[in-house]
C-alpha cells in the first residue's frame, strides 16, 4: 500500500481543528502521486461519483485523490473534475474555499500551508483561498455555517470575502442553489454554537434574502417596546433562536423558533406597530418556505404548530378549561407527546428571546404539562366503566378531561395567589 501511495496528508477540517485544539469526528486524506488504479489494486474502495475518493479498507477514513476543478455550468454542481499523478499539493488545496481549509499535514505531523491558514487562524478570520471561491455558490452558506461555529473563539469574515460572497449574490448564483443542499447547511447551521451569525452572515452579503425572504423580510418591522423592547421582529427572532439553542440542538425546535413569527413581515402598515392575527398569516408563509427548502415533515408540523399556538401558550392562565383542552388536543399530545414538549420548548425560547428578559421564568410551560398530566390520567376505561359506549365515549372523555382541568386550573390559581 505505501507504494501505491506515493504522498498522504491530512486535509481540511481535521488540520484545522488539531492545530485550534477544537474538538473534531472526521478525518479526510489527500493522495498526491496515484492513480485510481493503484488505490484499489491497494484495497481501497471507490465511493466517488463526480472524482476518485476510497474508502480506507481498514479504517474506512476518506482518501481522495489530489484534483483540480474547472467551472462548467451555474451552480454548485457545475464543475468538471481533474485528476492526476502530476497534480500537487498545493494545487489540490487551491480548489479550498477558506485558508483555514487549505492546511495539510504529512505522516510526521508537518503542516503544508501555502495560502496562510495558520496566519488567519491565529487572526481569527474567515478568508477566501482564491478568486475561485466565487464559482460555487455552497461556499457562501458554508463561510455563513463556520462563523457560526467559531463565533464564540472570535472568527469573523474577512471583509474581501463579504465583499466576493455578496458579488456573488448579485451575479445571481445563490438562486442556482438546490433546495437539499441549502436545507443540509441551514441545519447543520442551526446546530452551532452561535446560529443567529449564519442568519446574520447571510444577511450581510444578501443571500438570505434569496434562501429565505420570508424570514429576511421581518428585520426593519416594528413590533410594541411595551412586549418586545427590540422592537425590530427579525432582531426577536435571533434572540429567540439563540435561547432555544440554550436549551436544545435539535434542528426542528431551532427551526420552528426562528421562523414563529413570519406574519409579522404581512402585518398592514395601518395596524402597526401591532401584529393582529399574524399567528394566522404565518402558517402559509412558513409552508411556502419549508415546501421550497424541502425541509423534513416533522420540522414543518412543528413550525406550523408553534406558529399556530405560541401566542395561546404565553396566556394560557387565562385560558378557560374547555380552550386549555383544545389547545391540548391541538398539539395531538395523547398521539405524539414529544411534540408537545418540543412545543413547550420553542415558547419558553420565544418569551426568553426579547431584549433584557432573557433569564425571565416562564411557569407557563410547566403548567401545561401539569395539565397535560391531568388530561392523559383520564383514559378510556374510566368512562366504559361508567356504561358509556360506542361514539359517545370520546365525547365523554372530553367532558372528563375538562372537569379535570377546570378542577387544577382553580387549584393552581389558589396554590399561587398572593
């Protein structure tokens, strides 16, 4: 095998986060010197569809071959591969997006670095290799998705890559963007240490107005100081996104949170700085969004739901039982329990994610599920034994159910007046 192999490094990600001291899963290898031919006459499996990468045989580790790449057609996937035993090391890293990406490391542990890696890593900057850069539209969201990451260590775009990423978005190549790829980065995204920077990179250079309109459309748009001392709606759903992500990684409570309140950026000019019925205007809005990002089911019923009920959760002490007991069976808790919590999860953050109220409690979600628990100790044998049968036993449940939480309502009141 090390004859066929005649040079190996360790690429990309797995440089850069050793040389951070940044925790890392993956490795990936370069191969300079060999030939598809020689890497599996030494056991290694091809998996590459557009260019020559193997699968390890024993370590199962990526190995690609060294590659040089030429733009052929709009979009990310509009690229002819190059491969072979003359390509270099440094022309290989030269296809990298960001210096920080285009470090390699031998068997001995030296670093390759011929576009100064190292140099904007100790800078904290998020910097372009090349020109190039501008031939793949992926690059913008994956710089967005990397400031997310080393927010927290004190990365920022460098200003020329701001500068190329939106040139780039005004050449129109974000909207050759396919919507798996877009969905794949914006989750990963949401995942990060610091998500609200993807939005707020990708606000920037102009893309997020073209992934995602309907989000980008409610920065500038007022809401009341007396609720939201922001005041600006799309300042209110970063801060909501950033408690949520406090509390969670899950990428279906991220979402839902950031895109809760899409019907603000609809509200008639005449009505504002109030949101009459946005809960409403939004659900279409967030369809429309999920439908063109083809982001999964699960995500896109439970944007819907917080969308729908958010507002209903924040004064649910004023709710009567019978609309507390809807607002239950709303969230299909008896079928999907995990939903509600999800639910419950993405209000807190939503009333958390206004500007100075960030470590305010919010008994709201605790009395829900307290009344969650009251509805689901009430089944279907507690009325088959009172001799209810047929259709008439889920209507029975309900009246229950009702009685049940008219019952806690008052003695929670009693519990916490003061």
């Amino acid at each position: 095998m090390a004859n066929t192999m005649k040079q190996t490094y360790l690429v990309g990600g797995a440089v850069r986060d050793k040389y951070m001291g940044y925790p890392f899963h993956e490795r990936d290898w370069v191969v300079v010197g060999s030939t598809p031919e020689a890497m599996q006459a030494a056991g290694f499996r091809p998996v590459g569809k557009d260019f020559p990468v193997f699968l390890h045989p024993d370590s199962g580790e990526e190995y690609a071959l060294a590659r040089t790449e030429r733009k052929t057609a709009p979009g990310y996937s509009g690229f002819a591969f190059h491969t072979s035993p003359d390509i270099t090391l440094e022309e290989d890293l030269g296809r990298r997006d960001l210096t920080i990406n285009a470090i390699a490391e031998d068997e001995t542990g030296k670093l390759y670095d011929p576009y100064h890696g190292v140099d904007d890593i100790k800078a904290r900057l998020l910097r372009h290799v090349s020109p190039a850069f501008s031939e793949d539209p992926v690059r913008i969201l994956r710089v967005a998705r990397f400031a997310a990451r080393y927010h927290h260590l004190g990365f920022k775009v460098a200003p020329e890559t701001l500068q190329l990423m939106t040139a780039m978005v005004e050449a129109g190549e974000v909207a050759h963007l396919v919507p798996e790829r877009v969905w794949k980065e914006l989750e990963r995204a949401l995942g990060e240490q610091s998500p609200t920077v993807f939005i707020e990179v990708l606000r920037q250079c102009g893309a997020l107005k073209v992934i995602m309109p309907e989000l980008d459309a409610l920065f500038g748009v007022p809401q009341p100081a007396r609720h939201h001392p922001e005041i600006d709606c799309g300042k209110h759903s970063l801060l909501a996104l950033a408690e949520a992500r406090k509390l969670t990684d899950d990428s279906a409570i991220l979402l839902a949170t950031l895109i809760h309140d899409l019907g603000k950026a609809t509200t008639p000019a005449a009505e504002l700085p109030r949101h009459i019925a946005h809960e409403q205007r939004s659900l279409s809005l967030i369809n429309t969004l999920c439908e063109r990002l083809a982001v999964p089911k699960r995500h896109r019923e439970l944007s819907v739901i917080v969308a729908r009920d958010h507002t209903n959760c924040h004064r649910v002490f004023e709710l009567k039982a019978k609309t507390l007991l809807s607002l239950i069976q709303r969230l299909d808790t008896f079928r999907r329990p995990q939903q509600a919590e999800d639910f419950l999860v993405c209000c807190e953050a939503d009333a958390r994610g206004r500007e100075g109220l960030s470590r305010q409690p919010y008994p709201q979600a605790d009395y829900v599920r307290q009344a969650i628990a009251v509805c689901t100790g009430i089944q279907a044998k507690d009325v088959i034994s009172e001799g209810v049968s047929g259709k008439a036993i889920g209507a029975a449940i309900d009246h229950k159910r009702q009685q049940a939480l008219q019952t806690f309502k008052t003695e929670y009141q009693e519990a916490n007046r003061t």
